[in-house]
C-alpha cells in the first residue's frame, strides 16, 4: 500500500514538534489516531522513523531522511493545491476571446484593463478576425468565447446578445451631402460607394439594406482595412456606411458622419460559446466583467448600445 499524504502530515507533525501531544493540538486529531497515522507510515516504510519513551521523541536516521522527503512532497502538494484554487476561482490560468477587430479596438481595451487589475495572473489572449473565422476559433476550442455577430443559426452554439451597433453614413467634409443631418441608403446609392471586403458581416449588411430599399450600389472601391477605407473617403473618393464601433478606427482624415435611416440598420453583437461546455473560469469571470459593464452602461461610442436582458 502506498504512503498517504495524511500520514506524511502526521509524521511532519510529530517530527517537528518532538511531541505527539503537541502535534495532536496542531492538527487538531486524537494522539491515538495520529499514533496510528505514524505507526502505519512505519510499518509501510518497514523501518522505524521515531524513538519515543514517556517524555521525549527523538528522529533516528531513517527518520531524519523521511523528514526530508515528506517536508517536499507536503509542501509541493499545499503548493499545487494553492495553484489549482486560484486557477478555479479565476484568479489564474488563460482567458481566449475571438472577436471581431474592432470589438477587439474599441470595446475590449478598458475592459481588459479592468479585468487585469482585477486578476494580473490571468493571461490574455485575443483572436480578431472575420466572422466566419471568429465563429471557427469558437468551434475548433482555441477560443473560450467570442464576440462578434451572428450569421446563420447553428445548434453548436450559444449566444445571448450584448450590444447593438448602429450603422451610420461616412463621407468626406467638402462632399455635398455632409451638410444634411441625416441621409438614407438611396441617398448613398447614388454616389460612388466605398465598401468593406465581402468576407466581412458590415458588407453583408450593406449589401442588405441596398437591397432593401431595391438600390444597386456595387462598390467603387473595396478595402478590407476600415482605416484604408476612411483614407479613401477622406480623399474624396466616395462615401461609406460602417457601425458605430468601426468609427474610430478610420483614421486622421477629413471624415464626417451622419445618421443613416430608412432604413436604420443595426448589426447585433452577441457573445458566443460552444453549446454544452463549459467555460474555464478565467474566461467565465472575464464574462462577468463584461456583464457588468453591460448592467452600469458603461461608455461605448455613439450610436452604440448595451442591449437589455
């Protein structure tokens, strides 16, 4: 039979005290059963590890050696023991996201911040990328989690909605239409438009709402960089239409925004995890920040909004 941890606890105990009175209170165990716990040890071991008349305990040899030995292994195990409590309250370990790249410029930097003075032991790690290869990092397990939007319904996966991000009209400051408050998609329409790449789930959006009001609006221009993209509306080149958190992203130049109607358009980010798993509990606890910034209403910009539960 092997030796047990509690047995090596107990003859710790003993060894260091000289006395088995004085360990019994320490451990908070009879003498008889922590008599016993060494007796066992001894008997395993097959050697004698303590002298003990009726006032004194004394290590032998072979008593010393063990000492040793179980001071290691008990201090190792309250060591990994340590380890593994952190790590399952949150306070270690990994938290992988997957998200879209401007979640992860615009949205994610404070909360990260946050989340970090909170656990600095936890490491980040953060995957941008398009949608299809966000959902993809979600299903293959490198990611815990994602942000990002929704394409078609899959029984994979799970999401609750988070915010709702407004689309809204971009163009350059001189261009005719920037002295208006607000335009529509068919205002757009008839101006050369400049889009997003059609990987990305802002132009499968677009290409929607031109369909909607039964505009054809093929691009002029495409550019998978949305700051690419705002250095060619800056230049005059055409106008745009991305979502509020986009926006920031576009760069110095000479830009203007306006609301955009008729129709409102909204992409919806939701977070998103595999069906049945459960997440880590790093990840886990980086959900409940950001949950808490969807309850205080923590700033996003314009045009954004924390969706209600």
């Amino acid at each position: 039979m092997d030796t047990t941890l509690r047995q090596l606890t107990a003859y710790l105990a003993v060894a260091r005290e000289a006395s088995f009175t004085a360990a019994a209170a320490q451990l908070r165990v009879s003498q008889s059963t922590l008599s016993r716990a060494v007796a066992d040890l001894e008997r395993m071991l097959g050697v004698r590890l303590l002298e003990r008349d009726t006032r004194n305990v004394q290590l032998t040899a072979a008593g010393e050696e063990t000492l040793r030995v179980a001071e290691q292994i008990v201090d190792a195990h309250r060591s990994g023991m340590k380890e593994l409590r952190r790590y399952l309250s949150g306070e270690s370990g990994v938290m992988a996201m997957a998200t879209l790249p401007s979640v992860a410029a615009v949205l994610l930097p404070r909360l990260v911040s946050a989340f970090r003075r909170q656990r600095p032991e936890v490491t980040v790690r953060i995957m941008d990328g398009l949608e299809r290869a966000v959902i993809g990092r979600v299903l293959s397990g490198d990611a815990d989690f994602a942000v990002t939007t929704i394409g078609a319904a899959s029984d994979r996966l799970d999401h609750r909605p988070l915010i709702r991000d407004r689309f809204r009209a971009v163009l350059p400051e001189s261009h005719p239409l920037a002295d208006r408050d607000e335009l529509t998609w068919e205002d757009l329409a008839t101006e050369p438009f400049l889009a997003v790449g059609p990987q990305s789930s802002v132009r499968r959006l677009t290409d929607a709402a031109f369909a909607q009001v039964g505009a054809t609006a093929a691009p002029a221009a495409e550019a998978s960089n949305v700051a690419t993209l705002g250095g060619l509306v800056a230049a005059g080149l055409g106008v745009s239409a991305l979502p509020a958190l986009v926006l920031p992203l576009l760069g110095p130049g000479r830009v203007v925004q306006r609301d955009l109607v008729g129709p409102v358009v909204e992409r919806r980010l939701d977070v998103v995890v595999r069906a049945r798993r459960t997440l880590p509990p790093a990840a886990a606890a980086f959900l409940e920040v950001l949950e808490e910034a969807r309850v205080d209403g923590r700033e996003v910009p314009p045009g954004a909004s924390w969706i209600a539960r």
